[in-house]
C-alpha cells in the first residue's frame, strides 16, 4: 500500500454525510457530528489511561496560521500538520525529531504504527516515506493547545512529545496512544507529554 492522504479522505466523508460505510466501520472510524463535551473527553481519555493533566485541545487558530503559511511549495506539509492523528517528537530546543501521522500507517484493519519496530528506542525512527519538517517547533504549537483538566502542568523537560488523539478513529487513535507511551518509558531523560483531542478541531473547521 502506498502512503496516500487516506484518512484524511475518510475524515471528509464521516463528517460530511450521516451513512458510514462497512469500510469505515471495518477500521472504527465513526462520525463526528457534535462538539464533545470536557465531561466525555475525560471519560474516553481514561479508556485511553491517558492522564487528565495530561489532556488538551486544539484551538481552531492553528489551522489559520497554517492556511497563512500555505503556498506551492509547502501545502503537502501543511496537509500533514492536519491530521487527525499525529506523533510529534520535539527535543529541549523544540526542534522536532520525530513526525508520524495516520496517512503513512499501513494495515488493515489495524493501522500498524511500529512497521519496522521504529519505535522500539526512544527517541523512535522516523515514520517510513514521511520527512521530519521545520514548519511547525514545539513553540509555534504549544501556544494553541489549552489544557482542559487537572493540575496544572510544568512544561519544560528534555522532550516534549505532542499526539493527536481521536474519538471518532476508536482503536486506531488508542493504538497510537499506547505505543507512544510504552516508547515513552524507554526514555532516559525528561519527557513532557501532551495528549491533544482533535475530533473538536476537526469539527469546527469543517463547519468554518
């Protein structure tokens, strides 16, 4: 299979139309259709055993100072940054390491995140036929997520890892969420975790 903006594509049609294919549904993709409530983040993000201090959302400003910096040379980048879900890897400087998003997972119908056990060392390998960018440093991103719950956390450390997390993708976003943090535990420094809920993003965009 060779990587093509596919997800993206099945983002389009569950939030544009109410019937859901048995392909989507194969995958656990479901449609997005409200704004979710703090109350049911919270509840999916402990299935998820995903912390609260560790939960946040995306504000719909990033997409317009990515559609800022579109032009020819760079809109597959920024179609990469709109993922529903994504892996960022940022070292101490914010410079980022590594970069995965649901578009270059292949398998079905379980998108598989550690082809060739990259992310068997931490930090992992950078995601097959997907180039680490400069177009987005941890603090071009960091002032458009909001933290929605629990103690207030102290952002600073070694790394600071950044993933995109979604109801609406089911177990492909809880697979992703689970071999970051088990990559995480290999680490043998500092490591800041962000856990951002897309699915609200998406859904206001779409509506803009």
């Amino acid at each position: 299979m060779k990587p093509f903006y596919f997800f993206s594509l099945l983002l389009f049609t569950v939030l544009a139309t109410s019937c859901e294919s048995v392909f989507l549904k194969i995958y656990g993709v479901s449609e997005i259709n409200k704004v979710e409530t703090v109350d049911n983040i919270l509840k999916v993000a402990k299935s998820y055993n995903i912390a609260n201090e560790n939960i946040y959302e995306l504000d719909t400003a990033f997409y317009k100072s990515l559609e800022l910096q579109k032009d020819t040379s760079n809109a597959g980048i920024i179609k990469n940054h709109l993922q529903p879900l994504q892996a960022m890897y940022f070292d101490k400087n914010g410079q980022m390491t590594a970069f995965y998003i649901n578009c270059y997972a292949e398998g079905f119908p379980n998108l598989n995140w550690n082809q060739n056990n990259n992310f068997n060392v931490f930090p992992p390998v950078q995601q097959i036929g997907l180039s680490v960018d400069t177009l987005i440093t941890f603090s071009k991103l960091q002032p458009y997520l909001t933290q929605i719950s629990g103690n207030q956390q102290e952002i600073d450390g070694d790394y600071f890892v950044v993933v995109f997390w979604s109801k609406a993708f089911g177990r492909q976003s809880k697979h992703l969420v689970e071999i970051v943090k088990k990559n995480i535990e290999l680490a043998q420094c500092k490591v800041n975790t962000m856990f951002v809920f897309s699915d609200n993003f998406f859904y206001k965009i779409m509506g803009e």
